[in-house]
C-alpha cells in the first residue's frame, strides 16, 4: 500500500530535514535516555522507533494497551533488532498507582515524550468519555510534567492537535487547555509541543477504517466534503522528535503544507485505495444498499462505497495550524514551521479550570453543558457547535 500515493504526495515531508539534522540527531539521541508515554499509540510507535534506531542509552516505553506494546516490541525486533541501551516497556496507565511508583523506582531520564491523549471528536458525545478525556489530555499531562521536574528532566515534549488551534470541538479544546497547562510548567522545564494533521492510517482513524472494512467485507463509507491535511506514521514520529531535540522552550513546532498540493477529501482517498487494491468503486444511493452489495460486488472487482456530506458535532470546516496572533518562525527549517511563543501565566484560569474539574469529579455529577460552559470560560472565542449528532450514529 502505497500510503504517500494516497494521500496526494510523492515524496516524504521532512525528508530534507532530516538528512540536514542526522549527525545531531545521531549524536544527541545515543548520548540520552528516553520516556515515551502513549508509546503504543500509532503516533507513538513512530516516535518510539525514531528514536530505538538512533541507539539511546535508555528507552523506556509506558502505555495502557498491552496488546500494542506486544505488536511494537514485535515491530522493532524485526525491522532494527537490538540496541546496547535499555530498552523496556511497561504496560501502565499513567493515572495509576503503579505508575507512580514505576516513576518513583527510577524516574531519570533526559527527555520525557508524552504522546497519551483521547484524540476522537467522537469521545465528546457522553458527559463520562468526555471527562476522561481532559483526564489524560490535560491532567495526566500536568501530573507527568510535575514528575519530570522533580526528576530533573531536562527537556519534556507533549504532542498537540491542529484541532488546538482555533478550536470548534472539545477534544482541540482540551488540548489547547493542556498547551495553557504547559505554558504554566515552562518556568521550570523546557518544554516544546508539536501541532500536525491527521496521521494516514493511525488506529482508530477513517482511513485505519478502511482496511478493517475490506478484511471483514463491509462497504466504505466517507465523507466528500471533508478535506484534511495527512502525514503518514513515521513523518509524525519525525515531526515529534524534531521538537523534542530542537526545539526552544514554548515552541510548537508544525509541517509547512501547501493547500494546494495536500489538501485531499476522505471520499477521494476512498477511491485511490480501492484502485489500488484493484477495486472499482461502486457509488450507492445509501447505507442499506452498501450493505445488500458488499455480499455480490466484490467478486466482480466492485466495492460499494456510500459517500455523503459531514454534519456531526466537532467537525472543522478547515485545518489550520497557528493563528493570526501566533508569532512564527518559517526559517530556521525547510519544512518544519515554529510558533514561538513568550511566557504567558494563566494561573487564575487554569486554578479555577482545576477546581471546577475536582468539584464534579468529588460529586460524580456533571454534564456535557457544565463542561463546554467551563471551556468557553477558558477559551473565550471557543467556537464548539453542537449539531445533535455523532460519528456513533454513522457505519
């Protein structure tokens, strides 16, 4: 499968960057000792293997799904085999007991990565998903960078959305509230994040989507009027590293894209995959006839596809990865923007964000309203529009 051909490109992104950057990102890496958290995510395999083939002292790798953890160690073993370093993984949640006490046991490491989060629009449909969610997007974050500046870590890197910027759904929004949590801890720990668009086949995603929907025989169902941007998977784990070892405190790093050249609807996406696993799309009227002629189709080389317009909550008419009041840095790489950013404190928001949070969690009482209420507060110009409607209601 060829995923850069998908997703309208014919060369990788950060490529000139890298090769400019090896010999310090060489040096600097075998030279260090690693965290990564949410390693067994998609975004942070790619990081986790970016990283194990430069050769660090130390790699260590935390994340709550055992089964990823297994199929990463599995992944690594068979592409780049073995390091001299410490390379462990730890099936943990970071929210847990027993990950303070990992942390307690050892806890020194120059670099800690945080790629954990709750990153579907989806998981703002309950009052319950959704509470987790700023759970692990913010909490779990400002509990990790406390540890790391105990520890005396030096650099703690947390990855963003796009979503962040400009938010409309609460999933972008609990993000930008993590990057106000960062902005507070910066005063005592480096610290750099990255915003990036949508990882092409991460788990979870539409696009991951499509293959479950061809190996179990059901039809591929898209929107035609969402475009996004995409990077494949070893371009996110790229993008991260680079902040992580390069980037100046506060700094957001993000991919120069041309609109032109990478914007691409999931609908077109649908049809150069089916094409390329020799597949002719068949356009149905409606989810009812996909279902009836996924059963015949497929033998005649056909697969029923139902395409349709976007109307649930969360969904951005456009990607964008800074705002006009961002101060950037196009310079200083070929294909790697920079937002800079100078200390700004927030921390009556941020103490009164902490203390309505608790308040619901002591009372297990809470609503979707109280939550988007408090958001707003946060982020004034929060523009969340609640249609009524969700992915979970869509095959």
């Amino acid at each position: 499968m060829n995923v850069l051909n998908l997703i309208g490109r014919n060369k990788p992104l950060f490529e000139e960057d890298i090769l400019l950057h090896e010999n310090e990102l060489n040096d600097e890496i075998s030279d260090s000792s690693f965290l990564v958290l949410g390693g067994a995510g998609s975004i942070g395999q790619a990081v986790t293997k970016e990283i194990f083939k430069r050769k660090p002292l130390k790699l260590h790798v935390v994340d709550i799904s055992e089964n990823n953890m297994v199929e990463l160690v599995r992944d690594i073993r068979s592409s780049y085999g073995y390091i001299d370093g410490d390379f462990k993984t730890f099936a943990l949640d970071l929210g847990s007991l027993e990950y303070e006490a990992f942390i307690k046991a050892d806890g020194k490491y120059d670099y800690v990565l945080n790629l954990s989060a709750l990153k579907h629009v989806r998981s703002e449909k309950d009052p319950f998903t959704l509470m987790r969610m700023i759970d692990v997007n913010v909490f779990n974050t400002d509990k990790t960078l406390l540890q790391s500046i105990e520890n005396g870590t030096k650099k703690y890197f947390c990855v963003s959305t796009d979503k962040a910027a400009n938010p409309v759904n609460m999933m972008g929004a609990s993000k930008r509230i993590m990057e106000m949590f960062l902005m507070r801890r910066s005063k005592d720990i480096k610290i750099s994040t990255a915003r990036f668009a949508n990882v092409a086949f991460s788990d979870g995603s539409l696009l991951h989507g499509f293959n479950q929907r061809i190996q179990k025989r059901q039809p591929i169902v898209a929107p035609n009027d969402v475009k996004r941007y995409f990077v494949t998977p070893q371009e996110s784990g790229e993008l991260c590293l680079m902040s992580c070892i390069f980037g100046e405190n506060r700094d957001v790093f993000f991919p120069k894209l041309s609109e032109k050249l990478h914007l691409i609807s999931f609908a077109d996406i649908a049809i150069k995959y089916l094409e390329q696993l020799g597949y002719e799309p068949y356009l149905c009227e409606n989810e009812e006839e996909a279902r009836e002629l996924v059963k015949t189709l497929p033998d005649q080389k056909k697969w029923p596809c139902y395409f349709t317009g976007s109307d649930t909550t969360g969904e951005k008419d456009f990607e964008e990865f800074f705002t006009a009041k961002e101060t950037l840095d196009l310079e200083r790489f070929q294909n790697l923007g920079i937002i800079k950013n100078e200390l700004k404190l927030e921390n009556e928001q941020l103490q009164y964000f902490e203390e309505r949070i608790s308040n619901f969690r002591f009372s297990k009482n809470w609503t979707k309203q109280e939550i988007v209420a408090l958001f707003h507060k946060m982020i004034p110009d929060f523009g969340h529009k609640e249609t009524g409607k969700y992915l979970d209601s869509k095959m």
